[in-house]
C-alpha cells in the first residue's frame, strides 16, 4: 500500500455523514441517502478511489441538480418468481434499486438455493463489488453486471459501442475476506480517466484509442472525446485479436445482454445519457445480480474451505524473479481497508473543492481540517 501518503485524511465518520447529509438536502430520503453514502465510502475504504467520494458531486449530486437522477427511487416490480425478480427504478438512485434488489433475492436464494434480478431505468450504482459482498457477508456467492454508457470500441472496430460493463463474483472463504473480482470488460474504465483527470496525470497509452485508431493519453481530452464519440476504450485483452481482445469484448456483450434483455432495458447508444439534441437525459442503466448458497449444494463450510485453499495455493505458488508476493482477487482491498480503517479517505485538492462547494450549496454545518 501507499506509505507516502500525502493528502489529508477525513475521518469516515465524517465523510460518511456529510455525504448522507448533503443528498438528503438534494432530495435523497434519509435511509436511502445513508446507503449511497455507505457505498461510497465502502468504494475509498477498499482504496478504488475512482468510484468514491471523488464520484460524489460530479455523479450524483450534479445530475441531480440537472435534472436527469431522482433522488426519489420509485422502485417497481415488474414481475416476480420464488426465484426471479424485474425491477422499474424509474431512473432514481441505481445504489438504492440495487440494495433493495440484493436483500430480495439473497432472501430467495436461502429459501430456494438461487435468486436472480434484472434492474432497468436505473443510474449508476457504485463500485458492483458493494453488491456481492453482501452476498459473502451470508455465506452465499454473488455475481452482478451493470451495462454503462458507451466507451468500449468492437474488436477491429473503432466507435464506442458498449459500456466497461463490469463482470463482478465474489465468493466466501475461510478466510479473512471474501475472493472479489470487480473489474471493467475494457483495459480501463471512465472513473480511471477521470482519477487521471483530476490529478494531472496522463493516461497509460494503449487503453484509450481515436477514429484513426491511434493510442490518446491527454486524460482530459479523452474524456471530452469519450462524449464526441472521437475515442473508445480497448477491450480487455487489447487493441485487435493478437492479445486475446474479442475475449473482453465477448464479456462486455454478454453483460450488456444481461443487464438489458431480461428486463426488456435500454442498451448500447441508447445509453448516451443525451438526446439528439445533445440535451442531458437520465441513463436509463440496467443490472442484473445472482445469488447462489452453497448450502443447496454440498454446505457453506466445505464451499469456504475449499476456495481457500485454492487461493492459498495461488499465493504460496513460485513468484516471478524480484516480485515478492502474488495476491488473489479481493487482498489488495482488503489490505487498503486495514490500512485506512484509522485513518480515513485521502482527498486531493480537486475532491477537496468539490466537497466545499456542495456544502455551501446546501449550506451545511461542517468544517473540513484541510481548510
């Protein structure tokens, strides 16, 4: 982890409430401005700063205030099934939806073995990895999709067409913490760039490509190029088919498929967040999630014990010449959790002025010790 840390801390008892306090003055009913909060905070404690507190004003609170998120979630069942489950969040808050959807079919999947829903109509939802962590927390395996707005180019194709469109699973161990693999279908992902974005910092040349098929690394122009529909994102695996590219653009598909034809969502360009005017519209995002218990199989216990020792064997396998150690999916957040548990979130002066002008904006009673 990072020991030469120098951006100041906020406590999380701090950032949690204010967060829960500032959308709460934008319209979010308290219980639910607490869980957006939550996830948000959870997103920096597991160190995946470009979905955390520095999302917070330019992804909610700003599209709020324009119009295009209700902070109000009318959460509607379309359909439902022991099982199953469709939701209309009607574009209000995608972590809300999102919640409600996995405490619903976590409590299918302990009566039935399994529990499935589809979201649509709905926003961004945070990091996914919140969502199957629920599922570990009871002992269950989770899996969770979100289609997104179009960044990520076909293989041999240069138009952004499909979203980063997570493939997320998360699985119990017997161990400290649960196996988390919550990534993008791209090489990066938006909130990447905009980390970049705000510190300065270009962009790693090969995750981005132009119309002419030419690597970008201006963090800033790519995303303005993002929106113009000038660049679009490498799948997973690269520019092309030599690296094994159409295997993250066959995944990428598979979640926008998922995350749009169960719940009859909207999907590809129709996730612009514009209209043809250019005129800022809501997103109309859809996700899907699964639960599955281990219990309807051979029992939770045997499931934990013997995932652990696939991840230990992993970690204790022979290392690369001068790498010290191998990690499994879900460590290194676990690591940056035990690091951060004291201190806080880190905050860089562009979060900083962000979290002040949403104070003053709602004219809230805090004082931040960078100030």
């Amino acid at each position: 982890m990072n020991t030469q840390e120098t951006r100041p801390y906020i406590p999380w008892n701090t950032i949690f409430h204010f967060m829960t306090d500032a959308l709460k003055a934008a319209g979010v009913p308290d219980g639910d401005a607490e869980i957006c909060a939550d996830v948000l905070c959870e997103s920096d404690r597991r160190g995946i700063e470009s979905h955390g507190c520095n999302r917070f004003k330019p992804i909610y609170i700003d599209r709020i205030n324009d119009g295009i998120l209700n902070p109000v979630t009318e959460y509607e069942i379309l359909k439902e099934t022991p099982t199953t489950l469709v939701i209309d969040a009607h574009d209000g808050m995608g972590m809300v939806a999102s919640h409600k959807a996995m405490t619903a079919i976590i409590k299918k999947a302990k009566t039935y073995g399994m529990g499935m829903a589809a979201i649509r109509n709905s926003s961004h939802y945070g990091i996914a990895g919140y969502w199957v962590t629920m599922a570990t927390k009871e002992n269950m395996i989770g899996m969770t999709g979100t289609n997104a707005r179009p960044s990520i180019a076909p293989t041999f194709g240069v138009e952004n067409m499909l979203g980063t469109n997570p493939l997320t699973l998360g699985f119990p161990t017997d161990e400290a913490f649960p196996f988390v693999l919550d990534c993008a279908t791209s090489i990066s992902q938006r909130g990447k760039i905009e980390y970049f974005a705000r510190n300065g910092m270009d962009t790693p040349e090969g995750m981005v490509v132009g119309k002419n098929g030419q690597a970008l690394t201006d963090s800033e122009q790519i995303l303005r190029d993002l929106i113009a529909g000038e660049a679009a994102f490498a799948p997973l695996g690269g520019i092309g088919d030599e690296m094994g590219g159409y295997k993250g653009y066959g995944y990428a598909t598979i979640v926008e498929i998922l995350s749009a034809a169960l719940q009859s969502g909207k999907y590809l360009k129709a996730l612009t967040g514009t209209d043809s005017a250019g005129n800022k519209t809501p997103y109309h995002l859809g996700h899907f999630f699964m639960v599955i218990d281990p219990g309807a199989f051979l029992g939770a216990d045997a499931f934990k014990k013997t995932c652990g020792e696939i991840l230990r064997a992993l970690r204790a396998s022979e290392k690369a010449p001068g790498k010290k150690r191998i990690y499994t999916a879900g460590e290194k957040e676990y690591l940056a959790c035990l690091e951060r548990k004291e201190k806080g979130v880190p905050v860089n002066q562009s979060v900083q002025q962000d979290l002040i002008k949403v104070r003053d904006m709602y004219q809230l009673n805090y004082r931040f010790d960078f100030e």
